[in-house]
C-alpha cells in the first residue's frame, strides 16, 4: 500500500487502520516538503501521510548498522 492514496490520513491512523485490515507493509511517500501546513489535501499537495525527507537526516548509514550488528552478536 503506498500512502499517496491517504492524503486525509496521518501516519498514526494510516499504521492502525492497515494493521486493522492486516496488512504487512507500507511503502511511504517520502519527499522534502516545501510548504508546511497546505490548506487543500490532496495526493501531492497537504498529503497528510507524507513524510519530510529532512526528518530521516539522523538515519544510521548501512555500515553503522552492519557495525551495530556485529557488536550484537559478540555480545552472545
């Protein structure tokens, strides 16, 4: 499911109304976003369950997770 179809929706209701119906995955619609609090909602513009692409600036790269990872397991 990819949340360009939730315009209405935030990503809370989005996540409680698709475990609800059983779903196993959503594929997010991630984007800068440009203007903040758009008056329409729509797929593109105000889309409530779209997420800021400068939200995720803080994301562990692959490597620091493969570091991470590796730690775990000699933990065991």
């Amino acid at each position: 499911m990819f949340t360009i179809i939730t315009p209405e929706f935030t990503p809370e209701e989005v996540v409680k109304r698709l475990a609800h119906l059983r779903y196993e995955g959503v594929e997010w619609r991630v984007v800068t976003v440009l203007k903040e609090n758009e008056q329409e909602t729509s797929f593109w513009k105000g889309n409530k369950c779209t997420l800021s692409l400068e939200d995720f600036s803080d994301i562990p790269t692959e490597k620091k997770l493969n570091e991470d990872i590796e730690y775990l397991k000699s933990l065991k």
